[in-house]
C-alpha cells in the first residue's frame, strides 16, 4: 500500500515533499474558510480543520524556508460577502492558536516564558474564558454612543451589521458613566439550544429554512439584509475584548471585564483567573464536565495572558495573538455510506478528491460531504466507494472520514482507481516524485484551471469585479466570450459590436449590463499588490504580493527583475530571496511564471487595458527605520529575536534574513559571526542593540 504523504511524519518529509503539501494545505484551508466565514456553509468539522492547520504550522516550522505568501498561519476568516457595506477594521479582529492537549498548553505558557526573557518558575496570571461557538463582532462606541458594528470577515474587513446588531436587547446602545472617547467592545453572537431548537421547529412549519446548528442559525440571522428579520431571531451575546481605545486603559484583562459588567454588557460568567497550568487544565476539565448541561454550545476554553503590559510585549503573529490561545475539545464521531468519490480540479491544476457521504446527523448537525486529501489518503485507508465509514466532528460543521469499518463492506467492493487524466481536459494527469498531489498537464488549456483562474482573477482580494461572478464567468468562458484577463477590459467595446449584444441575453438587461460595464471599468488602476496577486502565480497569496509591491515598486521594475532573475547568479535573483518569508522556493514559482510565453502574452495584453498603481512609499518621517532593510544577528540581551522582528516590521522596516548591498542596518549583538563579517565587507552600518533601541526610541 502507498504510504500518504500526510501520514508521513513531518520530521521525515523531504523539502520537495513539504511544499507540495504546503502548497495543497493553503488551497484547502483557504476554501474551507470561505465556506464558514462567509457562506455559513463549513465543509469540514472543526476537528478536521484544525488538523489541516496544525499540519501546516508543524511543516511550516520545520521548513522556515518554505513559508508561502498564502499561509493559512497568515489568514483570518474570510473576505466579507457582497450586499453588506465593507467596514475596515482599525485594530484587525484576528484569530486564535489551538491547543489540544495539555502538553500545547504548558508550551504555550513556556513560549511566552520564553519570548519575555522570564525566569522558568515565574508565574504568568491567565484568565479561562468558555469558546463560544458563535460568530464573532466589534462593536464601536464613540462618547458612549454605538455608532457601527461589523463581522470579522477577513480580520482586516468585515461586512456592516449595525442594523442588525442594533436588534439584540443584551447589547447597551448607550454606555453610561465614565465613558472612554472611543472603544470597540468586542464579542460573540450565539443563539441557545432551546433557542434554536423553538427557531427550527417554526421554521418547519412554515415550510422555511431550517438551520444545522446554533452557530449557522446566528450566522445566518445577523447577516440578514433585512434587520427586521435579525430582530426576529433568538440572538444573544458575550463580550470579552476590545479593539480600537481612546481615553481608558486597564492593567489587566480581568479589570476590562470587570468594567464591561458595570457597562451592562454581558461577560461570560464561567470566566476564571489562573496562575499555573495546572489551574489551567482544571479550569478546562471543570468546564468540559459542565459542557454538555450548558444552554449555549462552546468549543474549548480560551486563555489569555492577564496582564495588559505583557500583552503589548508579546504583540502578534501571523493570524493571532501571542498571548492567547484556545484549548479545544474532542470530536463527535457517527457512521454513514460513502456513496461516490468526486475529482475536483483547482486553478493550479491540482486534483482533489471530495467524497459523497450519506446525510447523517452528527451531535445534530446533517454532514455530506468530506475531502480525501489526496490519492494517498484513499489509498492508505483504503477507502472505497460504497463504504460504511466513521466521520468525525468537533464544534459543529462536517467531518473527516476516521476510517472504514471493514466488516461492512460490501462483497462486490473494489479498491478505488485515482485516475491518470484530467476529469475535465482529459490531459494526463501527473504526479512527480515525492509530491502529494497529482496534477494535470493541461495548464490554461484546461477549461477548470481556466475558469479557476479568472474567477481567482475577479475575486474580491484581485481585481473584486462587482457582477461578474463565478457564474457569469464559467457562462461567458463556455461561450468564448472570455477566455483570458484581457477579455474582461475588452468587453464593453465588443459588445457594442455584437449580434448577440449581453443586454439581450437571458439573465442579463439593459442596466445590468450597463452596471457591469460600468464595474469593469473602474477597476482599470488596480495597485500593484493586487495585481500581482491576481495573476494566480503559484505560492504567491495577498501577503507574499504586497512584499513584492513593496520591494519593486512599479510592474515594470517587478517584471523586468522576474526576467532578470531567471539567471540564479543574478543580483536580481539573490535580491528576490533575500526579501523577507520569500526564499527560493517561492522564487522558483515566480521565475517559473514568467518564463513561460503565454503568461507573458497575457501580461502584455492585459496591461494594454489598464494602469498598474505604483506602490506606496513608506513615510519615511513617520519611523527612522521606515522603509531601511534591517538584519539582526547574534545574541539580543533586552528582547527575543522574534520580538525585535515584530517590533522592526511595525514601524516600517523590512526585515530580511541575511545582509546584502541594499542592507541599511545591521543589529550586532554578542556572537555575530557571519552576518557581521558580510556586513563589514560591505559597509553597512552596523549598531549594538543599546544603539539600535536609542535609534528606534525603545
């Protein structure tokens, strides 16, 4: 039997076979986030999510090297949905790290110990909050009046339910007393059991929508774009952070919640204080036992350090804070038929098997579909189509299939054939050596790769084309009415020209053809990190996009240095990896990308249709290390290397991982070796970490 590329140790995966994985696990877990945040329609359970995602940060640790620009450790939640007015979040809601089992837990605390430069025995005060499994907003205060309220969406945008919010009587629409200037008091909506149950019930009378669970009944509710329908709903809240503050502070997060009970906002009373771990685990045994008798449904425990200036030290990384973490519980399991096996193809041409399940209520929620990874996954279980399998949940979405219980298998069962060609182009479908997915070879010849790679071009974080979507777009390509990027820019004008004008095709008129003409346009001067992110280059997410921006400046000096730095000998190429979280292998996908004709005749032809936005120019006023390339290197006394880093990026400088040329500043502490010889070769200012804090103002 072959052995799964997932069921392979992290610590005996090649490189070559880590990023292939790296590669599928940021397309996967991508795809699922959309499904929950935005459709409040979860493809997979909370257990089999959070396995993909600890996979991905144990591969991503071992191979620093290989972090992609589109790593879910760098994702929160997803973009928000059209209808609802977009909202910028000023402090981003971001997400949490899990633990799972006690061990995660002392390392959390030891991490922290760690990262503060603490002494091994000192104690680090928490607070134990129930994870309410419910959906999360900010609400905005301003001289104590509510003024807006928002989802999460990416953690960086969210979607206007002010309206909405406005419904639910436990929220204070007015805070009274000793009011701070502005705060945004943060939250989960969530609905009871007997709530939902009492929902559902008239919903089936009524012959209307009937919910999954409690979490999908307020999801769906507060996003209504009807707030009369919200106000109709069973909602209710917990408040536990903030996020924007002016004119209050608090020395610790017990104190803030304190506050926000005198305010009348509702604070969960299960909260707890904790000194050790070992007040930590009971908290969450003691809950766990009380779990199933509670009105509301949780999903584990959430520690967060206690005091605010720790907090501040500790600061963030990627998707979550330093000094939080979630402690989650175990899954639900429950038996079903796997009726057939679907390949689905993704725009990088990747195929991946879904598999059709039998409905079946599991900790009453229905689940039918679960994804098989890949062809290793089915082989290693041998998992077969007509199957009785175990699925497993946790919170309250679909699962992943445990395993096949033999002893129902049918007589007639034969071991499933992962096939060789392209479901969709028929191309051979290849899979190199050592990677975990197989491929097909039909590039942008492949009508599912195609479709994938303009909607991924009209999507809401590239181009965010209003009107044109998925839909429209596999339409308007079975027709040959768009077949590439350029297409979308010549639309209008060929449209004038045409027999079958869109105007007078079926789902479309006169003012929603004006209205996407109109749409199109303006989106003819896109910046020049969502264009780049746009193009679907491989590895190359929003994050990986806005570095290149940074670096380049212009399309034409980031093409020109792509080109250039297919010559590995290159300065262009050695100035490519020595950007920061870039790195060769996303350096090979790049040159890759622009080495290939047809992606350069789609570029020129594109580029004839629209102006690509120079970049931002950092304020260089605003940070004496605003826009310089720093380098730290050997021992730092004050602060953790990963502190400095954090604090380096947050006002504005680059920070890369070895010095060049273009190196600005070099932070020498006690046992500089090479780093410092290289920066003395090449004149770059070097200052010890007591110069360095006096520059910055630490």
């Amino acid at each position: 039997m072959t052995k799964s590329i997932r069921d392979t140790a992290v610590d005996r995966l090649t490189e070559k076979q880590a990023k292939e994985e790296l590669a599928a696990l940021a397309e996967e877990i991508a795809a699922h986030d959309i499904a929950y945040h935005q459709k409040d329609s979860p493809e997979i359970d909370d257990a089999a999510y959070d396995a993909l995602r600890t996979r991905n940060e144990a591969i991503e640790r071992r191979f620093p090297q290989l972090l992609r620009s589109d790593s879910p450790a760098k994702s929160v939640g997803a973009a928000p949905a059209r209808g609802f007015r977009k909202i910028t979040h000023t402090v981003p809601m971001l997400s949490l790290g899990n633990a799972f089992t006690g061990e995660d837990v002392s390392d959390f605390i030891d991490g922290i110990r760690r990262f503060l430069k603490l002494e091994p025995d000192e104690a680090v005060e928490v607070t134990a909050e129930p994870k309410i499994d419910g959906v999360s907003f900010s609400a905005r205060y301003e001289k104590g009046k509510l003024t807006v309220a928002a989802t999460r969406g990416d953690g960086s945008v969210g979607e206007d339910i002010t309206a909405n919010l406005k419904t639910i009587k436990t929220l204070p629409q007015v805070i009274k007393g000793n009011v701070p200037d502005l705060i945004e008091v943060r939250g989960e909506v969530y609905m009871t059991k007997s709530d939902f149950k009492i929902m559902n019930e008239t919903q089936e009378e009524n012959g209307a929508k009937v919910f999954a669970n409690p979490r999908n009944a307020a999801a769906g509710s507060l996003r209504q774009l009807n707030a009369a329908i919200t106000a109709e709903r069973p909602l209710q809240i917990f408040c536990y952070a903030y996020g924007a503050l002016e004119g209050a502070g608090w020395e610790t997060h017990w104190d803030f919640l304190m506050q926000l009970e005198q305010w009348k906002f509702p604070v969960n009373e299960r909260t707890t204080q904790c000194k050790s771990v070992e007040e930590m685990l009971h908290a969450y045994r003691k809950l766990g036992e009380e779990r199933a008798t509670l009105p509301y449904d949780i999903d584990g425990i959430v520690y967060k350090v206690n005091r605010k200036d720790l907090q501040t030290r500790l600061g963030f990384v990627s998707r979550a804070p330093r000094w939080a973490i979630a402690h989650k519980y175990s899954a639900e399991r429950a038996e079903t038929i796997l009726e057939k096996i679907e390949i689905q193809v993704g725009r990088t041409g990747v195929l991946t098997p879904v598999a059709h399940l039998t409905p079946v209520t599991v900790g009453g929620v229905v689940v039918s579909r679960a994804t098989l990874h890949n062809e290793d996954e089915i082989a290693r279980k041998d998992i077969r189509v007509g199957d009785a399998v175990r699925i497993q949940r946790a919170g309250d979405v679909i699962p992943q299939i445990v395993e096949v219980i033999a002893e129902k298998r049918p007589q007639n069962s034969a071991p499933y054939v992962f096939p060789s060609t392209c479901p969709v182009c028929d191309s051979l479908a290849i899979r190199e050596e050592d990677e975990a997915a197989r491929r097909c070879t039909g590039g942008l010849i492949c009508p599912a790769q195609a479709v994938q790679r303009l909607k991924h071009f009209v999507s809401r974080d590239a181009f965010d084309i209003e009107g044109l979507g998925g839909k429209h777009i596999e339409a308007f390509f079975a027709d040959g009415t768009i077949t590439s990027p350029a297409d979308i820019f010549t639309l209008a004008d060929r449209d004038k020209k045409s027999l079958t004008p869109l105007r007078a095709r079926e789902g479309w008129g006169p003012k929603s053809a004006e209205n996407l003409f109109a749409s199109i346009n303006s989106r003819r001067t896109p910046s020049l990190e969502r264009f780049i992110y746009a193009l679907g280059i491989r590895q190359v997410g929003q994050a990986t996009a806005r570095l290149l921006a940074q670096a380049y400046g212009t399309y034409e000096a980031w093409r020109d240095a792509m080109l250039a730095a297919q010559d590995q000998d290159s300065d262009s190429y050695k100035d490519l990896i020595n950007i920061e979280q870039i790195g060769s292998s996303v350096a090979t996908d790049l040159i890759a990308f622009f080495a290939e004709a047809h992606n350069r005749d789609v570029l020129d032809a594109l580029i004839q249709e629209i102006t690509v936005e120079a970049a931002d120019k950092p304020d260089i006023a605003s940070s004496p290390i605003a826009g310089k390339i720093v380098v730290f290197t050997g021992t730092l006394e004050t602060m953790s290397r990963s502190e400095a880093k954090a604090q380096a990026q947050s006002l504005g400088a680059k920070v890369a991982g070895s010095v060049s040329k273009k190196t600005d500043i070099v932070v020498a502490g006690p046992g500089a070796g090479s780093k410092l010889k290289e920066a003395q070769t090449h004149g770059v200012r070097i200052v010890t970490e007591a110069e360095y804090a006096a520059l910055i103002g630490s």
